[in-house]
C-alpha cells in the first residue's frame, strides 16, 4: 500500500506538471487493464461533454490532504479557498462532529452534560475519559499546501485559548456560531463570515456557543496566523438588506453571510449577504464602512418584505414567474473575474446573475425591476438546474463558483449543491461544456458539495458539508482552459456511471 500510495502521488503529480497524458497510461496500462489510475480517471473524469466544446481534463488526488496530526478530524466544510500561494485554507465546523468522531475529546475540567455526567466540550458524556481511538475537533481554520501538507491550524473553539485569547470580545472579536465562508486576500488577510440565525427563546444552546448576543451577522478580518484585525456588523435579531451603519463602528449590519471577495483594483470587499439578507453588500476593506449595495438585477434598496411574501422559488414557478426580481436566500456566493464581472449564486433562485463592477450604478440606489441587461450593473443569468429544486431540505443549486487560471479565465465552475456535481460553463457565453463529480461517497463523488476553488495550476478543491465533511483535490491534465459551444440549458439529468 505504501508502494502504491507513493505510485498515484507520482501520477498526479506528473498529471499536475501536463508532462503525460492519458496516452501515456494506454502504454503502460490499458484502460481497461483495471490499474488504480485507470478507475480513477474513469470514475472521476468529466463527462456529459459537449461535442463541441473543449474542457480541461481531471481525476481526482485520493491521497490529498496529507493525515492531519493530534488525531484530528474535520467536521462540515463551511468555506474552502485557494489564496495567491496556491495554499488552500480550509474553514470547517467542529461543532458538527457527532459523538463518537471525537471519541478522543475527554471531559473538560468542571464541564457536564445534562443528566450532569462529566463531558467533553461537545456536550458527549465521558464518564470513563476518551471514548474511541479517535478522534479530536481540529481548530476551525486549516491552511494547506499544494501537496496536502498542513502549514498552519488556528481558531473557533476547539483551538484551547483562542477564544479570549486572539480573539477577544473586548476588541470586537465574535466567533460565530456556524462558520460559513473563508477569503485570503494578496495581503494576507483571512476574512471569516458565520450563518447561525438568533436563538429564539427555549433553544437549546449548541455545544461551544461563542456568539450569545444575536444572530452572525458579521464578518471577522484576520492576519495569516489568527490575529484579530476588524469586524464588521453585529449580532441582530432580523434581516435588513439596507443597513448601512448599523453594526460595530458604524459598519453595516449584515444577516447570515456566507462569502466574500475583495477587489484589489478598488480595495472594495464584496459580501454575499446571505442566508437571511439578500443582497451583495460593498464596503471598504480597511475600515468596514459602507459603500453600497445591490439585490436581483441590480436593484437597489432590496425590499425585503416583497421578496418574503413571494415565497419559494418552487411557489412561485409554478404560478408562472420566470425571472424573480428578488435573489432568494440563501445569496450564496460571490466572485469577481480579472475583467471586472461579479459573478453571484443566487442559489434561492438555481441561478447565477453577472454584474459589471465598472458600471458606476452597481451599488447605488437604481431600480431594475424588469431585469434588463445594462441596467444599474446587471449583465446576464443563467438558471442552474431549476427543475430538480428540493427545498427545504437542499435548499438550491447554485452554490459555489470559481474560474479557470487561464489568461481570460475562460471556464466558469459551478458547483451545484442539489445535484452534487460541478458544471463547466464557458464563461463568454455561460452554455454547459461537460460535468465533473456524482452524488456519492467514493473518492471524486459528492454528498452536499458546497465549496468549489481552484489553485493557479487549474487544479480543483472542494468541500462537502452535511455528512460529507471532507475536502477533495481534482488533478488538471489537458487543456487549460474552455472553449467553443454547448447547451444554455445547465444541468438535467446525468449520464449514468457504466
């Protein structure tokens, strides 16, 4: 096994570098002879290709990451993101692990359940100490090489005294309750955001609660190491998409994001602001202050209220609406290409819509209720798989986005959190050019994909929530880049695995 290991690690490798190709491997080993190599390209290739379109080629890397060390596990992967170092940050929920993945987690001192036998942070009784052989919650924010190897490891609260340590409540510091979405920008900041809603009265508080005075409605600004630096927004009780003052410092006061991205042209951070907001919030990345914001096509201010009285994306086509003026939550993402478009996952809606960050309207008090193409910023949607919607138990397509390392950024990955696959959409002209991934537990399959990022090699990253709770790394090989046509509609139903 350990030959072997070291075998596929050469291999993808080698795949990584485009010094072989799938010609290579018919020499050394027939597809058909039944090799490791040869059922994972078969079982984790792209498929559903268009016959005349052109896409980068990939197989799945079943050694990435390296073992974690201190028996450590990962819970749900909340955000995964890939900075300018080709290092892959990882921002996972330890509080998911059930009882026996942190079988290792004895009872802290005084700590007890709710019958009052001694436990672990958790909640898990441990009346006899550790559990199981395995495991312990590994710190929430994990940075990780190209090769998988761990280089640093902070944060949440299974990092012993990081909570009033680094991050101190005195300072502004709130860790949030879900953590949901990670960004590294070309300085080195780690910015952090959470989707946990208020506690109602009569909750039951989680295990490890770390925000107490609302729902997240925040996001937290990091250096590398796990240093504090800023927060912007507070802890309220309800959504206002058009806040614009009301948090920490007179920042605006956000509800439940899940991601951001900062413009490094501009130094203006974007929020996909979220799983009770809707909308994409503009502030500045220094001081957190305002700048603008904007709903569905641009419009802007986002009334909140119309857009809870329509309902469901479900309810609402099937009473014949066919382009929803209001992004639905959860906003789920959002990404800015090298020229300028802003691309979002409305995944409330199982769409995408393009914005131009150039058009001097984006952000500003416009009205677009129609939907038209170069009104305030709006340039174009495309629909992910509307007829396979299951809210809510999977709440949405549309759930993560990135863009090939080519010169024009030339393919548009989209991760589909319902269908559990990634489509790969020419981003001139957004038509479907072929699929990666199925629903599954094998290496290269899916169970609630969420995250989808891509080194500067076109290599794909990707973490899975739910019980998926692992990230996977897809080796490039082939072309660099996408082109030429395909199908407007995304999605449908898969071809089947033979």
């Amino acid at each position: 096994m350990k030959n072997a290991s070291k075998f596929i690690a050469l291999v993808s490798c080698l795949l990584a570098a485009a010094l072989i190709t799938p010609a290579w491997a018919d020499d050394v080993s027939p597809l058909n002879g039944g090799t490791i190599v040869d059922h994972l390209q078969k079982q984790t290739g792209v498929y559903d290709r268009s016959t005349a379109g052109k896409t980068p080629e990939f197989v799945v890397d079943p050694t990435w990451p390296q073992p974690l060390p201190h028996s450590w596990l990962l819970g749900q992967i909340g955000g995964l993101y890939v900075d300018h170092h080709d290092h892959i940050w990882v921002y996972q929920r330890p509080r998911t692990l059930t009882d026996d993945e942190v079988g290792l987690d004895g009872p802290l001192s005084g700590a007890t359940d709710a019958k009052g036998q001694p436990a672990n942070g958790l909640g898990f009784a441990r009346t006899g100490g550790f559990g199981a052989d395995c495991c312990r919650a590994a710190p929430s924010v994990i940075e990780f090489d190209a090769g998988g190897k761990l280089l640093r490891a902070w944060g949440g609260p299974a990092d012993p005294g990081f909570i009033g340590g680094k991050c101190k409540a005195e300072a502004g510091c709130i860790w949030p309750n879900v953590e949901h979405g990670i960004y590294v920008d070309q300085k080195d900041n780690v910015w952090l955001a959470g989707n946990s809603p208020a506690h109602k009265p009569g909750d039951k508080e989680i295990p490890w609660t770390t925000n107490k005075g609302g729902g997240d409605g925040f996001v937290l600004k990091f250096d590398q190491d796990g240093n504090f630096k800023m927060r912007i927004g507070g802890t309220p009780l309800a959504p206002d998409s058009n806040s614009k003052d009301g948090g920490l410092n007179g920042t605006p006061q956000l509800y439940r994001p899940a991601d951001m991205v900062l413009d490094p042209k501009t130094n203006r951070l974007y929020v996909a602001d979220g799983y009770a907001n809707r909308r994409v919030l503009i502030v500045d990345a220094d001081t957190g202050k305002y700048i603008g914001h904007f709903g569905a096509y641009g419009n802007n201010p986002v009334d909140d209220a119309a857009a809870a009285a329509a309902g469901t994306w479900p309810q609402a086509s099937a009473k014949g609406e066919t382009k929803p003026a209001f992004f639905r939550n959860p906003v789920h993402c959002v990404k800015i290409a090298d020229d300028g478009k802003i691309y979002v996952c409305d995944r409330g809606n199982d769409r995408i819509q393009v914005f131009d960050s150039k058009d001097p309207n984006l952000g500003k008090e416009c009205s677009n209720p129609n939907g038209e193409t170069g009104k305030c910023g709006f340039v174009a949607e495309r629909f992910i798989s509307p007829k396979t919607y299951t809210q809510p138990i999977m709440p949405g397509t549309a759930v993560s986005m990135n863009f090939s390392p080519d010169k024009t950024q030339s393919c548009l990955y989209v991760g589909d959190n319902t269908n559990q696959t990634i489509y790969i959409l020419d981003r001139d002209n957004l038509e479907q050019l072929g699929r990666l991934g199925h629903g599954g537990r094998m290496a290269g399959d899916f169970h609630w994909l969420h995250q989808v990022s891509l080194d500067s090699q076109g290599n794909i990253y990707t973490g899975e929530v739910d019980t998926g709770k692992r990230v996977q790394k897809f080796v490039r090989y082939g072309a660099s880049g996408c082109s030429g046509t395909g199908t407007a509609a995304i999605g449908g139903e898969a071809t089947e695995r033979k």
